[in-house]
C-alpha cells in the first residue's frame, strides 16, 4: 500500500516542486529539492490533506523530514483503502 | 493518472506553440482541479504561454495579519486562466500597519495596481474575539469604535501615499459568540459590535476614494464557518483557512480584481433550448417545453430570474439560439412561464447558423467588442467551439443539472462591477430608445435632416464629484471611439482634475428621445502654449452624430479663449479604435510627428478652428450635480 500513497505524494511533489517525478524518491528533502521551502511544505501538506480528505496533527507534521515519512504518515493515518 | 494525460496533453499543445488551444485546455483543467498541484502546473505552463497570450498584467499587494501564502497560487493560476498575469507581493507577516504608513515601504515601492488589506478581529481587535466577555457592558461598542478608527488611519494613509485601488476584508462573525444565545438577544452584543465596526467600514470605503469592501463576514457565511475554519493550522501555523475553503478566498479576489482592472463582460449571450427552458421548441412544442413555477420548469425561471437581475444592473440581454426562429419567438412572447420577454433583448440570433458567426453579429450589431460578451448555453460542445474559434468571449461553465443553473449564473464572476453609474442601471433602455432612432434616420432624407430632427443638446462640464466615477468607468471601457485610449481611475481623474493646467471635461447628451447620459471624456493639458489632448473619447452608443464635432469646438474655443496658439494630440492606433482613425484629419488637424506609437496632430488656433455643427445645441455648465 505504501507504494500506492508514495505515488499520490510523488505526482503533487512533482507538480508543485517543478521537478519531473522520476526525480522524487522516498529520500527526496528539502535538502535535495530546491523549491522545497517552508512555503512549500505547507502547500503540500494542504495538498495531501485535499486530496485524503483529512487533517493531519500538528505532532504528525513534526515527524515529516522526507517524502518517505509523508507516505508513511498516509498510510498510517488513511490506512488501507477499501 | 487521467490529470497526469491531460499534463501531457497541455504540454504538448505548448511545445507545438498552439498557444490558442492549450489556453482552452488549461481553463478546463483548472476548472476540474482547483488544487495547490494543479495550481503549481497551472502557472508553469502559462509562464512559456504568456508571450504568445494576449495577457492583462496587473500587480496586487497583499496586506495580512495571517498567513495567506498558500492562497497565492491558487490565485495567480485562477487569474491566467480568466486572462490575467498577476504579479503579487505579500507584505510580512503582520507587518501591515507599518508597510501602509512607511512611505518608503515595499508595499509603495512595488507599485500595485490594488492593494488588499486581509486583516481579522482576532488580530486587530482581541477584545471583540476572544476576551469579549471581559468587557463591561457598553465597552464592545467603545472597542468597536477604536477599531474603525485604526482603519480609518490606515485607508487614510494608503490614499495619501498611493493611487491604487485598496480592498477591505470587513470582519468575520465568530461561528459562535463567547456568550452563546445571550448574544442574539443582546443589543451590545459580540456580534452587535462587529456588526458596528462593519458599518463603520463601509462609512470608510465610500468616503476615500478608490476603496472597496470584501465581504470577507458573508464569504466565511456563505461556504460555513465551521467548515472555513482550520483550528489546526491557525494554532500551528497562523493559516485560519481550511485547505479546501483557500480557492474561494482567491476566486473572491479575483472576483473583485476583474472590475477594477476594467475587465467588465456588458452582454450575456443566452442559448434557448435547454437553457432557459427545458426541450427543445421545435419539437416539443409551447405545451411540451419545461417552464413553470412548479419542478421541472422551477428550475429554468429561476435561471430566467437570475438573468433579469442582471438585467436590472445593466447587462445587455442577448438571443443566439438554433431554431425556427417562428417557434422560439412564440415561446419568448406567449409562453406563460416565461420571466424573459423579446423587449429584454437588445439583440437576437435565432437561425441555424454557426454559433461564432452570429456573436459575431451580435457584438456588431451592439456596437461592443467580443470581449464584451458572454455565452450562456447548456452545450459543452457548442462552448468548446465557440472557445477555440473565439478565445475573448467569456463562457459561463454550466453544470448538469439544470437546478444548479441559476446558482452557476450567479457565481460567475464576468459580470461583477463595483460600482454602478446611472448610465449603467439605464443601459437596456438606451438600446430600445436606439431602435426608434434608427426608425427616425431611415424615415429622413438625408444625414442632416436627421441630425435637426434629433434635436441633441450636450452639456459639456468640468468633472465633479458626482461624475467622476462615470468618468473614470468611460476611459477604462472606451475602446472605439478613443484617441488615445488611457486608461484612468478614479483617482488619477481626481488628480488630474485638480491641477491647473489640466482641464478634465465631461459630455452629456439629449436628444428629442431620451438622455443619453455622460457619454464622452477630454482631458486636456496646457503646455508651451498649446492645448494637448491627453485623452478624447465617445461612447459607442452617440458616435456618428456629430456629437464629437461639438466636443471638440468647444474644447478649441476654450483653449483659444485661455491664449493657446494650437490644439494637438496624439492618435495612438490599436486594435480597436478604427472609428477614430480618420478623427483630427477631418476637423483640419496636420501630422507634425509620427512615432512607432502613433501620430501627432496640430491645428492652428490662430488661423483656424473647429466649426461647430448648427444641429447641436452646446451648454457649457459651470457645475453638474446627477
């Protein structure tokens, strides 16, 4: 399931950093992509919780480093979709 | 993934330089997507789009006492896609109070075109949020009043320092007041004083000039204020707005940005069948068409309602429809469900011709460009055609079902103006009156007996305070009749207006039929002894009667009576201003330069002037009131 979430994550990460999706792995972090600011990380954490329709706590926010722990987050907080 | 195809879809039709239709295709994935992604991908593309667009470029600051950051993509995509390119500065956090009386600040320095101050009561006023239920009684209404004095200071200060236009968030009602029912019931009240500090707002915005409200309170109402709210992210991050609810913030700006930058649609274009009524004439026939009070033709007259409102605020009404036209003008005329009559129409097009050739026709026919106009019609397919083959008309997008119609209608944002002069509200009745002008000119012999029988007297007065929002409004919208087509606002009149070596005329036009209204603009500036037209211009709906003739004999009268050797300006061509092409070389003006831009003509004042037509009466008035 991981996969799927990661997936969602890269296709935002990608639109919204301007960075062709390849290029976003589990790894990625601000320190690796440029336009990954604290504007930015706000834009995609609004994103995901568009998308998911959820909110996310402020102390699950604190545990966001890379695109790795975002999907991790997702999957535990959205779960297995049905 | 169908968002990842239509992606690459948008981005080939760029790489293929096919500017037209990747416009289109972006205004429909927009449409679908209003998201932070979709917003990112939004401006990328009109970034590589924007030399090959005819985009409006326009500044707007932003002014906040909260976080707004992740609204300002979604806005800057929201205004491509209506035609914009949008530059924006965000002032600092809380910084507002400082940026708007700093002179020197960035806020100045960057020029904006519109200023929007986004500040909210539990900012500026915690005592009317938060801690209300300390006060002693009488004190909400004392901390009311403060608060409406702090903003006065600001809009004050604003004005002083910058003409640009100033938007006013007003303040948001708490969801539920610190003192629960009891406040409903009270006349001192949370909510009473919030109310008080709103009123006093809008005092503020009518009094300083160029300063419009927001109606952030009914914004917040309109889409719940729980579901607005984000608690989470206030307390973390200083964002009040919930992810989903920041794309109507910036649709509101928008909304607001769109009239003050002169984007105003004036014709709404209605289709017939499934539009305003259900079925389709020709077929079903007067009985079997669905128009009524009752389901399912409650939900065309309430479509047909929203359409008189805009009716009544001045937006031409217009028919282009398929069908025999003897079928749809029994049903405008006699069917008893009908809220729209043939007389609401300045135009109609009811043939089986091609929906562009006839709003063709239609601007033709209303002397408007087709930028002007806007098409209500219940067929994607006649709407996308009518997109590719003629991207300046605006489309209102309707949704499926017909009983979301009227809400659409009234969500769309082409036909909002912020302020409306009484030429606009009168603007349909204009259009009736022409008819019988028209009848007039066919029964005469000639153009001069014409012109006599008309009986026209114009009133040609400096601009006042009572006129110079229609000023304003007419070099904003002129575009025809229009020497040099400067755009001004109210402001800029206002200055010009008061500066010794300027004169800033307006002229009013009578004839045997009606008022015609204020329908023509001249600055003029002195300068080395000659008189310079700065700007000349006429409304559509008086040209070719001499009208401009009288204007501008009176204007050289004037400048030879204040010692002014000549009368010159400049004709700057566009696109549109044909009509006024042939202007100073009929009244006896040379070419004395000629630029890239356009030419400069003079007439010799003392050898020459402008004679005036005998069939127009001339009143110069010292002061006009409306």
């Amino acid at each position: 399931m991981t996969t799927q979430f990661f997936a969602t994550v890269q296709r935002i990460a990608s639109n919204l950093f301007q960075v062709p999706a390849g290029q976003i792995t589990p790894s990625s972090s601000p320190e690796t992509i440029q336009a990954w600011d604290s504007v930015q990380q706000l834009n995609l954490v609004l994103a995901l919780e568009q998308e998911f329709d959820i909110q996310f706590e402020p102390e699950e926010l604190d545990q966001i480093h890379c695109i790795g722990d975002i999907a991790q987050l997702l999957e535990a907080k959205v779960g297995s979709p049905s | 993934m169908e968002m990842q195809k239509q992606q690459e879809e948008i981005a080939e039709l760029i790489t293929l330089g096919a500017a037209v239709e990747a416009n289109a295709a972006l205004d429909e994935f927009w449409r679908a997507q209003k998201t932070p992604g979709a917003a990112a991908f939004v401006i990328s593309c009109y970034e590589k789009l924007r030399d090959r667009l005819s985009l409006s470029p326009y500044r707007l600051a932003i002014l906040r006492s909260f976080t707004v950051e992740p609204a300002v993509p979604l806005l800057r995509a929201a205004a491509f896609v209506n035609g914009f390119d949008l530059s924006v500065h965000t002032g600092d956090f809380n910084a507002y109070a400082q940026e708007i009386l700093d002179a020197g600040s960035s806020l100045y320095q960057f020029k904006p075109d519109v200023a929007i101050l986004a500040v909210q009561a539990r900012d500026i006023a915690p005592e009317l949020w938060r801690d209300f239920a300390d006060l002693e009684s009488g004190d909400g209404m004392r901390a009311a009043e403060r608060v409406a004095n702090d903003f006065r200071g600001w809009i004050q200060a604003f004005r002083k320092h910058s003409n640009a236009y100033l938007v006013v968030h007003n303040l948001e009602q708490p969801a539920i007041p610190s003192e629960g029912l009891l406040d409903a019931q009270s006349a001192n009240g949370q909510s009473a004083a919030i109310r008080r500090v709103n009123e006093e707002l809008r005092a503020i915005a009518q009094e300083i000039r160029g300063t419009y409200l927001l109606d952030y309170d009914a914004l917040t109402a309109r889409f719940g204020r729980f579901a607005w709210h984000d608690e989470r992210k206030w307390l973390t991050v200083r964002l009040p707005i919930a992810a989903s609810q920041l794309i109507h913030l910036a649709d509101e700006w928008l909304r607001l940005i769109r009239p003050l930058s002169g984007k105003l649609a004036k014709v709404l274009v209605v289709d017939l069948d499934n539009t305003l009524w259900g079925g389709v004439i020709g077929e079903d026939g007067m009985d079997g068409i669905q128009l009524g009070l009752e389901y399912p033709g409650a939900a065309y007259q309430a479509l047909q309602r929203a359409i008189l409102d805009l009716y009544h605020r001045g937006i031409l009404l217009a028919v282009c429809s398929k069908n025999n036209p003897d079928d749809a003008m029994t049903a405008l005329e006699k069917h008893p469900g009908m809220l729209l009559r043939p007389q609401h129409f300045a135009a109609m097009r009811i043939n089986w011709a091609d929906k562009p050739k006839n709003l063709r026709e239609i601007a033709e026919e209303l002397n408007v460009g087709l930028d002007s106009l806007a098409l209500l019609d219940d067929n994607p397919v006649e709407r996308r055609h009518v997109r590719l083959n003629l991207p300046e008309v605006a489309l209102i997008e309707l949704p499926d079902n017909p009983m979301e119609y009227a809400r659409a209608l009234r969500e769309d944002p082409v036909f909002e103006r912020v302020s409306l002069s009484a030429e606009d509200r009168e603007r349909s009745k204009y259009y009736n009156v022409q008819r019988e002008r028209v009848q007039l000119e066919q029964s005469c012999g000639s153009r001069e007996d014409f012109l006599r029988n008309l009986q026209q007297e114009a009133q040609i007065a400096r601009v006042s305070p009572a006129t110079l929002p229609r000023v304003a409004q007419l070099t904003q919208k002129t575009n025809q009749f229009n020497l040099t087509t400067r755009r001004y606002s109210e402001q800029g009149i206002a200055q010009m207006g008061a500066q010794p070596e300027c004169g800033v005329f307006s002229i009013r036009v009578k004839d045997r039929f009606a008022d015609n209204g204020l329908v023509g603009v001249a600055i003029t500036r002195d300068k080395d002894g000659a008189c310079e037209l700065d700007t000349f211009l006429l409304s559509c709906r008086v040209i070719g009667r001499d009208v401009e003739t009288a204007l501008l004999s009176y204007l050289a009268e004037s400048a030879r009576a204040r010692g002014c050797r000549a009368l010159q300006g400049w004709f700057f061509p566009t696109k549109k201003n044909a009509p006024a092409k042939d202007f100073y070389s009929a009244h006896g003006f040379e070419i004395v330069e000629q630029s890239e831009k356009g030419s400069l003509w003079r007439l010799d004042l003392a050898n020459s002037g402008v004679h005036r037509p005998e069939w127009i009466k001339v009143v110069a008035v010292e002061e006009e009131g409306q």
